[in-house]
C-alpha cells in the first residue's frame, strides 16, 4: 500500500502505482463537465456537536446537534486510550475540557498515554468559547465512541468522524469494528489528514469497504490529488479559507465531494461557495444553518431569476 501520510503533493509519476494498488482496472479517470452536473442540497454538519450552547464533543452536545432539524451530520474527532478504549476528544490532552487539576499526572499526558478507566473519572467543564468556560458538569464524562454512534443512529444523523489521535492498527480496526457493529457503516463518513489511514479502511481492514471518507486538506488541490481521491472514492474536506471556485470545480471535474470547514458566522463567500458545488459544510453554530439556507435560497433565487 502507498501510505500517503502527509499533506504533500502527489505527483504524476505516482497515479499509475496507486491505482493498481487500489485495484483499479483503469489508470486514466474520466472527467466530466461541470456545466451538466446537478447540484445537490448541501449538508450542513454541526461541529463538535452543538458545541457553542453546550460542552463540546459530550453526549449533551451531540443529543441537541440530533434534535436539529437541519442537522445532517454530527462532527467529532476520536482517539484511543492506552488500552484502546476509543473515546471522543478535540484536544490530545485533558487539560481544556475536563476538571482535571495542574498537579494531577495525567494533566501533561496524551489521552493515548492514559488508561480508560481513569479517563473516565474526570468531569466536563465549560462550554467552547462560552461565557461558562469554567462551569463542571457533574453528570458528563468524556464519551465512549459508541455512546456517539448511538446518538447519531438514534436521531438519523451521519456520524462525521475524525480520525484525530488514534496511533496504532489494532485501534484503527476497532473504530471500524463499532461502526460496523453499530450498524453504522452507511451512515459514517471518516476524515483524517492522515490520508494513509483512510486507504487501511478502504482496502485492507474488514468492513472498511461500505464506510464514507474525506481526506482533510488545508492546501490547494491538484488534478492528481483528486484522480487519486477518485480513485479512492473518497471526498476533499477542505478549510474554506484557502478554497477557491477553481477548488470546487475541479473536485466537480472529477466526480470528488468537496467539503469546507469551519463556519462560524453568516458568510456570503461560504454561501457563494455552496451555491458553486461545495456538497458538506461544517458549521461551528448548528443555529446558523437556518440562517445560512436562508442566505443560500435567496442567492439561488436571484441567480434563477
């Protein structure tokens, strides 16, 4: 296998190998024009859950980013323990989002670096750039990945899943082994900058195959990295603030979903964006999306008018 672990620029000498390694019969991808392309509705998906009403990435947060009607996907980041336990975290320490104090050891600690069983004990505090930052809430603890499933299945969301700090194979298989028992495997879509581990879950784990994927991105794009994306059959989840026309229409070219992150206020230039082929946006608010569709409808009206 190619493990395209970092962000670098594929080059063309590179095309022919992958293909062959991701067992496709033929090299060349056909592209297609843009022009006749239908635009889909885009899908609005809430970051780190409603995460500016209430402490992100907990089981409070994902329940109301669920009873969002606009809501289609519930965004999050995963990590393993040091006994691969597969809980949900932003940071790769406690330090932010717990109650954990200075001088307890596992303060300057990876979450990779400390068992489950003593992860759990902490309490959530704060809510994310909240006026109750520091407030601890003392019946949430930080999430198992199945309790997050759970929620997503429960209330008919896409689990929009972050490949974020898990650091070994055997955990990797165990985040495909949840979604899949979960019955989750059409209703999750991993990202990860680290594209390699998105090509272990498609081609060489079991029950990686029906699983969705986006690889993360803050560069530009070439023709090549979305021949081998399409290859893939993954998606570009891009920053929205180095995404250009050019971006969205090349991702168009060649059949590749293309995502922007993070909205976090009503923006003109993000709406531009989807009315142009931008297909999943993730937005910091969940209440903005009735804003932005708003926005969204009245720019495609007058373009239809």
């Amino acid at each position: 296998m190619v493990r395209k672990s970092n962000q670098t620029a594929i080059e063309e000498s590179e095309i022919a190998d992958i293909a062959k390694l991701i067992r496709m019969e033929n090299v060349d991808v056909k592209t297609q024009s843009t022009s006749g392309l239908v635009k889909t509705a885009v899908k609005f998906i809430a970051h780190r859950g409603f995460s500016t009403k209430y402490p992100e990435n907990t089981t409070l947060a994902f329940e109301k980013a669920g009873e969002e009607a606009g809501v289609w996907g519930i965004e999050t980041d995963v990590d393993n323990t040091s006994d691969n336990k597969l809980v949900i975290m932003h940071d790769n320490t406690l330090a932010r989002t717990t109650n954990i104090s200075a001088d307890d050891p596992n303060y300057r600690k990876n979450i990779n670096d400390i068992p489950f069983d003593q992860v759990e004990n902490y309490k959530i505090k704060g809510v994310l750039d909240g006026v109750d930052k520091d407030k601890v809430y003392e019946d949430l603890r930080v999430p198992t990945l199945r309790q997050y499933l759970e929620i997503c299945k429960k209330y008919g969301k896409e689990a929009f899943l972050e490949l974020k700090y898990i650091k070994n194979m055997e955990a990797l298989k165990e985040v495909v082994k949840e979604i899949n028992e979960a019955g989750m495997q059409k209703k999750t879509t991993l990202i990860s900058f680290n594209i390699g581990e998105l090509e272990e879950v498609r081609n060489v784990i079991p029950g990686g195959k029906e699983i969705a994927m986006m690889g993360i991105y803050n560069r530009h794009l070439t023709d090549n990295d979305y021949i081998f994306l399409s290859h893939l059959k993954a998606g570009a989840d891009r920053n929205k603030d180095t995404t250009t026309l050019d971006d969205i229409l090349a991702a168009r070219k060649y059949g590749v979903d293309y995502g922007i992150w993070t909205v976090y206020q009503n923006d003109d230039a993000v709406a531009d964006m989807i009315k142009n082929g931008v297909d999943k946006v993730t937005l910091n608010d969940a209440g903005l999306i009735e804003s932005m569709s708003a926005i969204v409808n009245k720019m495609s009206a007058i373009v239809n008018n």
